[in-house]
C-alpha cells in the first residue's frame, strides 16, 4: 500500500497498512533545500527540491506545494515585507489604496508568487505522481478578506455594514476557488483550505456559521467538482464550538490543534477523518521519547475508530529537531500500530 493509497483508504475508514503519518513541514525544507526561507517561499523549483529532499529524509505521506499564508493578498494587491528567514506580513492592505469595485480576480498563471507555486506542483506531481499525497494550499475566504482589509477593519466592517462585508467575502471566496482549481490542474491532489482568522480565539461559533461557513462550503463543492481527493480543512486553535458545522460544509479531513482534545474530537465528528494533533512547539522543544510516546498515545485513542493521519496541530516549525520528525514517522512503523 503507498502513501496515496494508504491517505485515500484512510478518509473512507477503511482498514490500511498502518497509520498514515503527515509532517506539516512547510518552511523547515528550506533546509533540505540549502536555502533561506525567503528563496524557498519565492521559487517553486526550490521549493519543490525541498519538499522531495525532506520526503526522502523522513519517509511520510505527503508533500506540500505550500509558500506561506499571504501569496494570495500579495497577488490581489497588498504589499509585504520579506526577512531573509521568516515567512513575510504584510506592510500595507490593499483595502487601504483600492475600492472592492475596482479590484480584480488575480490570475494563478501571473499574478506574484502564484505561478511558483503552480510550478512546485507541478514538479511534485511529475516525481511521486499516485503514489504520495500532493497537497496544495489556498487561504479561507474569512482569512484573505482580513488580510485584504486588516483585521480590525474586517471585523468592523462586519459589525457596521454586514452586506458591505459579505462581498468582500465573496471576492476573497472566488480567488480561493481560482488558485485552488488552478493548483489541482496543475499537479495537487488536493488543496487544504487554511483559515486562521476563522478560530474562535477571532470570531465567535455564531459568525461563523452566518458569515463563513456559506462560503467555505462553496470553495469545497467547487474544488471536488473539479476533481480534489478530499476536503481538508485546517483552523488552528481551539475548535471544538465550530467543528459540528464541518459535516454540513463537506470537510473529509479535519485538523485539530494541539488545544483540542481527540476524544472530543471524534464525538463531534465520529464520521470526518481527524489530522493531528501533536503540538508543534514540541518539534523544537522536547525528546524524541517524548514525541514518541505522544505519537503512540493518538495512534491508541484512534485504534478500533480509523479515520485517523497522525501529524502535528499546526505547521512544524522550521527550526525543529530532525529527531523529532523522524520520531513521530517512526511510531507508526511500530508493530501493531
């Protein structure tokens, strides 16, 4: 059974060699690469190296064409300051110099860094082709509107002019489908749809369900039309209040954060495949022994359930200890897991 075989086995509860394991490793294959993060997040060639460097390396199930969280607000218009060993923000909003009416669906063949981060999927898809997962990413619609307004201007754009604020969120949702439809033509199996700004340490269960989940359940019906394995859906921290409405906006896998607790976990969504959810801090900071026994820990509670990848809550931070990765992928090598 290969990766591929093994992560599409596991979305559907089915009985698989052993437990898919997933290293949300992003910016640590810079390293593998032997380049600053700035380079990595800036040419899909490069990126694309690292990922198949770090795949080598450690042997798990997946690769990510993946740069950062601001490649889609750069394209539309927002300006960013780049460190040579740090993912970039943002210096202005492009909300700050441009009106919504006057504002354009950026193009995934021209627009930024877009076009290298086509070009990384497609190279990942020529070198493990069926037999590893290709994961591309794309931002939420609730994340980019905050990323083209600013955070404080989007949420009392929201309170103050709720129709004003909601076609902002349309504009953000039809880039959402064209990079991510544009990526799965391009060589990934699947986009994740990553959207910090939808936590509820941001936005309450209550606007979540008004104003985002409308949105996200139109970006995931339109990327399986267009043929992606699964609906992946990763919001960081403390999740459980938003996680019942998962089932009706269509998300196949569900990452959960360190701060969520599995058990409770699987009662809310017993039928949605769970990813997660080792702390990533802990990459940095702990023992393999440690990550090994938090590993054998989760492959335990998901035993008799399935549906289970083991991964981190969040992104592997760049500088964490080789180790400690290979710690995690080695647990579920084990006898019996």
């Amino acid at each position: 059974m290969n990766s591929l075989e093994r992560i599409k086995a596991t979305i559907q509860f089915q009985k698989t060699d052993r437990v898919p394991v997933i290293a949300q490793v992003f910016g640590h294959a810079s390293t593998f690469a032997g380049v600053n993060l700035r380079e990595y997040i800036s040419d899909g060639a490069v990126l694309a190296r690292g990922q198949l460097r770090a795949l080598e390396h450690y042997q798990y199930d997946a690769v990510f064409a993946l740069m950062d969280v601001n490649v889609e607000s750069e394209a539309v218009g927002s300006r960013l300051t780049y460190r040579e060993n740090e993912y970039p923000v943002i210096k202005s909003y492009v909300a700050e110099s441009t009106e919504l009416k006057d504002l354009r669906i950026p193009d995934p063949r021209q627009a930024g860094r877009m076009p290298e981060l086509l070009k990384a999927a497609g190279i990942l898809n020529n070198e493990v082709g069926d037999a590893v997962l290709v994961v591309g990413c794309v931002v939420g619609p609730m994340t980019l509107a905050t990323q083209l307004l600013g955070m404080e201007r989007a949420l009392y754009l929201a309170i103050d002019d709720p129709e004003t604020f909601e076609k902002w969120l349309d504009f953000s949702t039809d880039v959402c489908i064209r990079f991510g439809t544009a990526q799965l033509e391009s060589g990934v199996h699947l986009p994740i749809v990553f959207d910090p700004a939808s936590t509820p340490d941001v936005i309450p269960p209550q606007f979540y369900r008004e104003f985002v989940m409308p949105h996200v359940k139109r970006v995931f019906r339109t990327f399986k039309k267009a043929g992606s394995l699964a609906n992946w859906l990763h919001t960081a921290g403390p999740v459980a209040s938003i996680l019942p409405y998962y089932s009706q906006i269509g998300v196949d896998i569900a990452n959960i954060d360190y701060c969520v607790d599995p058990l409770h976990a699987i009662e809310i969504v017993p039928k949605t495949c769970i990813d997660g959810n080792i702390k990533p801090f802990s990459f940095m900071q702990e023992t393999p022994g440690a990550i090994a026994r938090e590993s054998s820990k989760l492959i335990k509670i998901f035993a008799d359930r399935g549906g289970f990848i083991l991964s981190s809550g969040c992104e592997i931070p760049r500088e964490s200890k080789p180790e400690n990765i290979t710690a995690m992928v080695m647990e579920t090598r084990q006898e019996g897991n």
